[in-house]
C-alpha cells in the first residue's frame, strides 16, 4: 500500500467510516444508502414525479444533475441553480436527501446552499483544484471512480479531499471503459470487497452508468449489494424514453420499485437493511432553501461523519 | 444481434439449455453447479486431499489441470495423462464429476475418455481446431472467455462447437485484461444476465482467476450466484502457500467450505439450490478408468444436454 | 462522423490551422514545432539551463509546468505564478514561446499574462468549465488526449473551446491507458493521419508522456514526425535522475540535441521543417513580463490563427 | 527482466539474428523485409494478380491466407491446401519468398512443404501446442502478437519456439485491442524500439490489421520504418471492395506501388534498404512444389538464422 494512502486507508481509523447527510441517510452504517432519481432533472414535474416514485419504493436519497458534465456541447447541459431548487423541494417534500454533481470550483458553495451531498463526476476524479475546493467544505463528498482510473488513483484522489479536512466521503464505483461496447461500461465489483481491505470510507456502486441498459441494472444492483456494497446510485425516470439524458439506462418508476423489492432479502444476508421509511413528511414539507426533517435534527448537529460501527468489517469472509 | 448467432442464440431453442454430465451434476437447471479443486493436479495425495474437501463442502464437480497452459515454458506444466486418471478415481471415490483443460486438438479423445467435461481455456477461445474437435466429440464442454474477449466473440466461438453437433456447451466468465493491476483480471458480472438474455446456453463464473487473490474470491462469488450464475469454478488447494501454480488465488479448504455455507442463502435468494450432497459414495469408489457412479446411471444415458423446463428466464427482473 | 463536430471538422474550413504563437513558433505550417522543457519548473537555474539548451538545440517553444497536477497530494505540486515568471523570463531570454498547464479555470487569466499558449491536460480534457474558460480567452490551447479519451470525445472536447470563439488549438496525442506496464502508456500514432483526415486542427505528438522512459523518446519522436505529426512536446531536463517529476522519462540536454540532428533530415522526408534557429537573442533579453521578441512583432498582431498553408493535406497518401 | 527469457534476451546472443528465407529474404539485416498480398487466398487469378503487383513494386515476400482464423463460422475460412499450393506457385513465379498461417498443429507439416515462414496468428500466440510443434520444425516462424498481449507475454511465446531448437522467430506487431472504435486495433509503435533493447529476433510491423482502414496503413508503414522495424506486413488485394475478408483495410495494387516509393527514402533514413529486386524470374516458373530459386540457392543451404552482423544495436539513439 503507497506511503500516501495516509488518511484514507484502512487503519488510519479504528472504526470504518460512516458517512451521514444532514437528511438522515448513512453510508457505511447498518443501513445501506438508496439513491435514486433522474439524471438530469429537466423540469419540476418530472422530478417531483421520480421524487415521489423513488421516495415511496423505499429511496432515502435524491439524485439528480444540475450541471451535466456533457461529451458535446450541443447536449442538454442542465437547468443550473434551477435545478438546484427544485432538487432542494422535491428532498424536502418527500423526506429525503438531496446529491448532485458539482463541476467547477467556483459553484461548490452555490451549490453547498442547496444540496447534501456533492458528487464529484468521472471526468473529474483528477480535477485537483475541485477536489481541494470540496475538502474544504464540510459537506459529504461521493466521489466516482474516473473512467479508467486505478484503485490508487481513486484513493489517492479520496486523500485529496480527505487532506482538506473534509472527512465525509464515499466512493462509487460506476464501472472502467473497456474494449467490449457490449455494456457501457464495465462495472468493477471487485473493488466493493477489495476497498473494504483498503480504506475506512464507504463504497457504492451505480449500476445505471456502469451497464447503459435498464434491464441489466436491478441483478447488478443486487449483486453489488451481495458483494458487500454500502449503496447503490440508480437513474430514475418517469418516462425513460422521453429523457433529455440518459433514457436507455434509467428504470422506470415500476421497475425501481420491483428492484426495491428484490434488494430487502439480499440486504438482510449482507447483514443490512434497507433505508427505514420517513413516514407522514408529504404533508409537511420544508419551507426553508434547506431544512433538515425534525426527526433526522439530532444527528444533523453531529458531524457529518462521526456515526461509526464495526460490522463492516466482518462481512468479507 | 449478428446473423450468425444462429445455434446459440436464446431464441434458437423454446428452454435454457441444462447441461448435464455423466456423473449427474447439472448446469442451467434448479441446481447451481459447484466446481472446486486445484489449479494444477500435483500429486495423488494433493488432488486426494482437495477432493474429499471439496466434495464434503457440497461441491459436484472435480476442477484440476492435467495440461496446464503457462506463459512461460520454464513453468510447471501439468503431469498430462497421469494427472488424468488421478483426477478420474478421485471424481470417481468422491462422487464428483471432473472437469479438466484441454489444449491440443490431437488430445481431446485420451481427455474424453476420462474427463466429464472438457474445458477450453482462455487462451483457446478462439482455437478453432480445437473449437471444431470438441465440437465433434459428444462430451460437455466449458468454454472460458478470452482474455479481451467481446461478448459477440465469445457466443460465435461457442457457435463453432455447436455446429460442430455438440450442444452442451457452459459458457465461464473469468475476468478480462484491465489497465488496473489491483486484481489479476476484471470480473465482468454484467455479461451473467446479458447472456441470460442472449443465449440459452449456461453461464457459470471463475472468481479465482478473475481476482487473483483468495480473499476476494467469497464476496465476488457471492454476487455472481446473486446475479444469477448457474455455477461457479473455484480453486481450492489443500496447501496454498506451496501450490506449483495459482497459489494466491487458491482457497484452503477451511476457506472453501466457509464460502459453501455463505452460498446456501443466496442460491436460495437466486431461486436455486447447491448441488445435493452425494452420502456413501466414499465405500464404493469406481475400479474402472470411468464409471458412472450408480446412482447417477439413468441420468448417464440421457443425452447431456437435455432441455429441462427451468425458471432461468424470469430472473432477469 | 458525429453532426456535433461542426466547428472540428475538416470541412468547416478551406484550408487546415495554422496556430502561431506570439514568439511566432507555428503548429501546422511548413515548420513543425518543438516544445522542449522539464516536467516542472523547479527553479530559476534548472529552467534556465534546460532553456537554454533546448534553444541552443532548435527547439522553438518552452515547456514546463508551474502548477502540476499530481495523482498524489504528497508529491511536489508545482511553484505556481512563481514559475510563470521564471517560464516569460526564460523564454524571452531564449526566444522561445511558452506554454504552460492551466488546471483552474480561475487561473485562466493569471496564466494567460505569461504564457503565449495554454495546456489543458490529460486529467481536464472533459473538465468542461476549463474548457469554456479557455475558449472565451484568446490564448492558443494545446489540448491533451484524456487517458482513455476515443478520437470522437477528444474532438468534442475541442468543439467546446471552438465554440467559445477560440480557434486556436492544437491537438496533442500523450499515448493512453493500456493494460502493458511496459511503457507507461500506449502511443496511438494512428492518430496523426486520422486527425488530419478528420479535421483542420493541428496535431503533435508528447512521446514523453506516452513512453515513460527516456531511451525511447526519440524513436517514437522521429516516427511521430514520419507519420506527418505538426511538432512534438518533448520533457528535457538537465539532471534527470535528480528531476522531481518525470525524470525516468526525461532526456538529457546531450540527448535532446541528439535527437534534434536525428529530426532534420525525417522532417524534410514528411515535407516540413525545422524551426528557424533565432539568433542573437541571448544579448537581449526581454524585460517585461510579456514581451515578444522583436523579429516576430508582425506575427503578434496577426490574429493567432490567421496564418494558414495548404501543404498538410497533400501528407496521407 | 524476467529469468525465463533464457533465449530470447538481447545478450543471449552477440549479434542481432537475421532470419533468412529460402527465397532470400532477410528479416533483421541490412535490408528491410516487405510481405505484402491478400489476406485470404481466393482464386488463382486474384493471387496471381496481386503476387505480380507486390513483386513488380517492390516487396520480397508473398502473404497470403489459405487456412484463415475467422470470428465467425459462416465467414470464408480459406481454401486449405489449394491455397498453399496456389502460394507456392505464385511465390516461385514471381521470385518471392511465401509466408501463411497454420492454426492447427496437425497442419505444420503439410504446410511446411509449400510455405517459406509460418505464421502463428494473434489468437494463436499462446496456443502452445502449435508453438512447440513450430519450435520443432526448422523453417522460420512470424509470431504475431496476441490481441492483448503484454510484452512480456509474448516474449515468452516466442521463448517456447526457441527452447524447441527453432532460432528462426521474427515478432511481428499488430495492433493490440482498446477502447476506440476509431481504429480496428491500437499500434504500439513503441514495442519497436522496445524489442530491439529487449530481444535479439526481429520485429516487423502489419499496420494493415492495426488499422483496419486502409488509408491509414502507408503513414504508419513509414512511421514503423523510421521507428527502426525491420520489415513490414500488408494486405494488398487486387480489388479491396470485393474482397472475401478485410477488404476495408487492403491497398490496392497502385497504392501498395505509391507506399513502396515513399519507404525508399525513410528506409534510407532508418540506415536500412528496400529489398533487392528480382529480375528476370517471370520467364522462370519453378514447377515443383517447393524450389528455391536459382540465385537464392546459396543461401538456402545455410541455417535459416545464421547470426550476421548487423548495425540494428545503434539505431536507438
């Protein structure tokens, strides 16, 4: 293991790291982390629409792009601050967290103000001046494995954020580029028990960006949580083939809520859980650009990352 | 879908393909396939050693080479036809069927005579010789990915045996070649129920070769019976600090009966079982180079490929 | 070829680019262009020794990285503006232009008062709020290939630094991620003709990077220039075994000269040649922060890309 | 370096090898080797037409496939030994040395009688069956490259030939597979120089299966020259859109012509020669199977690899 795996490896903490948003939602816990939604959001409807769905077949996070990082510039780039609000309503009225992907370093505090969790995209896993922007902050990082990075590489970048004093972080694997155009990409599951050797932080995977295809998301979904992972990113759409984004590889609302069912049996022989339900937020809906809900409000005075258990460790064999 | 996927193509045959070997193991059908034993058969003792292991864990298969492909001709190289009949009256004392590599066209009938099952490894895949020669003969073949194979390529390699006239062909994902030294090889867990969807044939997973390191084989082996594989081929050596090859990768056999008990609720989560337990076998070892064990004679006689009814195709959510 | 290639493509202009920088090097004329310099600007005496040498050897632009993207954040990160000042000197003093990385989209305009062409890296070649940054500048932009970056995204890339209005980029090949460590990465010298079949911009060749090791920069280097490659960015450095960055890939200042008289003769073959020698400039040095060199005054005012030659296309066979 | 490279290391011997042909051609000496013709061998016509119009531009060496490794079952799998008979005829004919393929090592023999140089094929380069049945023949060997093979992988491939007592092996690069679709392989023009600090056998280079375009093959056939190869492979077929296999990437016979005149000056360069013409060998058919041509015959009865002198160790600078 390099020297300058200092604050990311494995026994730089007694206790594997919990990850906890200011919504509730733990990463690393007893609980696994559900995040769900679109991959852009294009307009309130739709969201509340996939908010709605994703919140009631049991998601405790809400995903969702403001900013796209776009391989064109003629594709659909996202709504911006925009998309922001309406990400922050829709969490707040359906009781879940909020994550969307910050891309550049000047917008990290705009979008601070609205969001959970920030996402640190694929392209800019190596992007070091925003990673040494979100270390600064004190928000909860998820950091995406680049499309053809290390395992080091990705911890090293970790260790960027983490030297920053930011210690919330979790790693997502969202599959390599490889030679076979069979699935978009090719998911790595190995990493799930492998990182869990490596470092303290916690580890989901994204199905969705990894296959391209919606049918082959919900067995890699379930496999990933077999194989030990603290989470899962999933794209959401009520009308996957009307998305500005991302359609072929979004569930609809019906097939989320069938993997849903599919994952609680899985997560109990993993020694998991599901996300406990927030039950009556509908109609109590935060007024606030953000609000915590009155039952997470005792931990979201905690630090962000100080809920720590020790099961994680015995679950590989 | 290429045209000429003709023979293998899902929609080329009403049910999965199970695939069966004389020794009654199955693969495709309600039972998952466990294949378990040595890389390389060494000794009498060795292979005598792991195959009771194996077979008391629950495993019904017996994996060890005879002829080893080895990148470098100063490598130990297999013990050739002695290792054959070893591996013959250990399946045969054990109750375990055997599967072992074959390599060279000019080998495949002293292999058949007495193996269940012949392999083709990686490096072969594309060995058309080879590929025509076991096409030709009527045993159950175990067809492992190349090493930077596609998809599309794998299935037409497969495509060469059944025209050949053999039909009971298992396909085997054991990793490709990534740019990350972090595992031997990458496991490409998507192409399980991508070849659910393509194919009628059975598709089992080599977690050894793919991770390269014992202590990841359990959780990857996991979520691939989690994914829906149809088998699994674990190396599993009695000594692996001293194996003359795949050491590393190698569970003990204390290790591999931790995993068997792991796997109980997941096949069961799956909607399948672990082979049943052979009882008794132990007093009756076989005299002859091959003997159907008793039990296991009306199976014997079926052809090997029989279609069964099987419930493969909804697991696929 | 993709309809979002509209200001990329060959067909959207008459004639291929021609990028000059204000110390007049060109990338796509008659002559090629050499970049020369160390990995990192480490201080005044190693930059002005390695400047030195490398004008004194032919070489018509000064490379050197002042703020150094590092896969760890222990390793030397660069000296930042500190290094910018000691790049305009050097350069001035030399008659050499500069080109620098810029990772920040907030170090743009910093960047841009001393150096007369921007890199965008490997790591930022899809880090988009960089490269609007640079496309709203009117700074010629080296833009590096990502790391597993396909032809068509690293194309998309440069469309969004067209579209922001500027027109001067030169594209730079810098090998990609492979599965071999026997370089360090894999140098697609198909990429030379296929870009030059493929659209307008200027393309040159970083051996350097894509080797790792310094014997074999100057085969490659000498093959990128057979293949029709617009210059090449080659990594010297006076003491290499003591460079804190990049050293194993570093040539010496004798090698660098060596592969300099290898290179005349190969240009002349691919119809191009070597950058005219400016004479007489060691006795006058600049003294302002940016001050071009008196013989290039006339290219200064011109437009970066006006300058334009209808030889390259005659180049693929 | 590994241990294992017993034979095949740079210092094993003294002097580079130069493997000679029956017909003459050296591969590894002052002249450079060019195998040009089609990739299939289709009718007596076709060859004949293409084996006079490589030999009138220039080339030494006739390719041609008569058993032909195809992806898929249905695709055109070579006329066998017609093919090679055809081959023979047209090499004699037309003075040129014959190189094919044998993917099966029940076939070395048989093509042993008509061939000059076997080729072991990418999907071939760890059978090791066929490399130890080559390695006991005594007629020279092409290995190509396997599709993701690492340098070293291949290098023990070709370590099996030698330890059979056969010295005669040229490598040959061919592209090795990656994640763009831009071109049918990726070249690693750097194995060029590499090999040559490596190993003493020859390397040549087919940039015709590494580019899959055929407008792409004459750059990096100059590049690979200049990069210091020692010859080079390419498909050349009389009418490339009506080819039975790789028609994409075949020159026509004018533009094989075209390529040849640009190599004169780049072999010269690279301080190496194009072949000798043979004059005067149309009047003078051989009509037995295999005759080595009069003005060769010296040389035929020398060891096919006797060690020369050769000025390859310098040309790395």
């Amino acid at each position: 293991m390099p020297q300058s795996y200092r604050l990311v490896r494995r026994d730089a903490r007694r206790e594997p790291t919990v990850v906890r948003l200011k919504s509730g939602a733990t990463f690393g816990g007893d609980e696994i982390a559900i995040c769900a939604g679109p991959c852009g959001v294009e307009s309130k409807e739709q969201l509340e629409e996939a908010a709605r769905a994703v919140a009631e077949a049991g998601a405790n996070v809400l995903r969702g792009g403001a900013y796209k990082p776009r391989t064109s510039p003629y594709s659909f780039q996202g709504l911006g601050e925009e998309a922001l609000k309406m990400l922050r309503d829709a969490g707040d009225r359906h009781g879940l967290g909020v994550v969307t992907e910050v891309m550049d370093p000047r917008d990290v505090e705009r979008v601070t103000q609205y969001a959970d969790m920030l996402q640190i995209g694929t392209r800019n896993m190596q992007n070091f001046p925003l990673l040494r922007e979100v270390g600064a902050s004190r928000i909860p990082v998820l950091l995406k494995r680049g499309l053809s990075a290390t395992v080091q590489e990705w911890l090293l970048a970790a260790e960027y954020v983490l030297l920053g004093g930011n210690e919330s972080l979790v790693l997502c694997e969202r599959g390599v580029r490889s030679f076979d155009v069979a699935t978009r990409n090719l998911l790595d599951i190995a990493v799930v028990p492998l990182l869990e050797e490596l470092t303290h932080l916690p580890v989901v995977v994204d199905p969705s960006h990894a296959m391209g295809i919606a049918r082959l998301v919900p067995p890699v979904a379930v496999a990933s949580i077999a194989a030990g992972a603290d989470g899962l990113l999933i794209e959401v759409h009520p009308d996957p083939p009307n998305a500005l984004s991302d359609g072929a590889q979004s569930l609809d609302c019906a097939a989320f809520a069938a993997l849903m069912r599919r994952l609680a049996p899985v997560a109990e022989f993993a020694g998991r859980k599901l996300p406990k339900r927030n039950v009556a937020v509908d109609g109590a809906p935060g007024t606030s650009a953000y609000r915590p809900l009155p039952e997470k409000s005792d931990n979201a005075s905690k630090p962000a990352s100080a809920v720590r258990s020790s099961s994680r460790g015995v679950r590989l064999a």
